[in-house]
C-alpha cells in the first residue's frame, strides 16, 4: 500500500515540477518527494504487509 502511495506522491511532484506549481508554502516539490520517499522507506521495511518478524 506504501508503494502505491510513494508513486502518487512522485507523479504529484513530477506534475508540480514540470508546471511550476506550489500549493502555498507546505506543498512544493520537495514536501511531496520527502514524503514519497518515506513511503517507500515505510513500504521496503514491511509496515502494513500484514506480517511481523516479532510473531511468536
């Protein structure tokens, strides 16, 4: 699901860059790419697979 995620978030920054658009001061390019890259952090370490390395 995080990796969906991140793909949205890359074309939304991808969009934003090629048009040259900012939504006020908190959503620019670099606010949507940060986030997109957590996502994809958040996805490769397994949060919300539905499995955890801790079950006994």
């Amino acid at each position: 699901m995080f990796a969906l995620v991140a793909a949205l978030l890359f074309v939304l920054a991808l969009v934003f860059e090629i048009a040259g658009l900012a939504v006020g001061s908190v959503v620019t390019v670099a606010t949507l790419g940060t986030a997109g890259l957590l996502c994809v952090a958040l996805h490769l370490m397994g949060v919300g697979a539905g499995w955890s390395p801790l079950k006994k």
